[in-house]
C-alpha cells in the first residue's frame, strides 16, 4: 500500500464525504430547475409583452405603464427565487444547482429589473 493513504485518516484524494449528493445527481437537478426556470421566465416576459401590447391602446398617457409594473413584480419574484432556491441549495451543499439558481434567476432578474426602467 505504498503511496496511498488509509481511508480511516480523511486524506484519500477519491473521498468525499457520505452525505454530498454526487456530481451526477447535481447536474441532472440543475437540467431539470434550468427547464422550469427557462419556462417561467418566458411566461413572465409573454406577460410583459401582453402588457405593453395592452399599453399601446391606451390613450391616457399620464399613468404608469402596466408593462413596467408588469416587469417590476417579475423581477422582484426572481430574485426572490434566486436567494430562496439558489441560496436554500447551497446551504445544503447541492452546489452545481445552487449556483445554477443563482445565476439563471438573477440574470433574469436583472433582465425584468432594466425592462422595469424603461429599457
């Protein structure tokens, strides 16, 4: 047993510990949140689309615009998500999906948060 360690010492370089999900277990649970995710943002930005259509017939220019309410309360509810799930995953070690929540749903919060202001 020259040149390798004892799994008894915690030093193997092939250890992990018992209760990490394994590395193929994470990446199919981020396939699968990175579906549903892609799926709700594009209901959301449909939404915002049927809003601004809607805007566009109404003659009253002096009120605020439901798309940019619209956009608004979309980028509010995924940042939300992104610190809820994304956050929730990493606490429990999942850290591939956790990272992918973070990232998906913050950029899609950052998408509705720019359509918010105008962009």
């Amino acid at each position: 047993m020259l040149g390798r360690s004892s799994p008894e010492d915690g030093t193997a370089v092939g250890m992990r510990r018992a209760n990490e999900p394994s590395t193929g277990r994470q990446i199919g649970v981020s396939v699968a949140l990175l579906v549903i995710d892609l799926m709700v943002v594009a209901g959301m930005l449909y939404g915002y689309g049927i809003a601004g259509w809607a805007d566009s017939y109404d003659s009253d220019s002096g009120s605020p615009s439901s798309a940019s309410e619209t956009a608004s309360q979309a980028a509010w509810l995924l940042g939300g998500g992104a610190v809820v799930t994304g956050g929730g995953l990493l606490a429990l070690g999942w850290r591939i999906p956790g990272l992918a929540q973070v990232v998906v749903l913050g950029c899609g919060a950052a998408l509705f948060s720019h359509l918010a202001g105008g962009g």
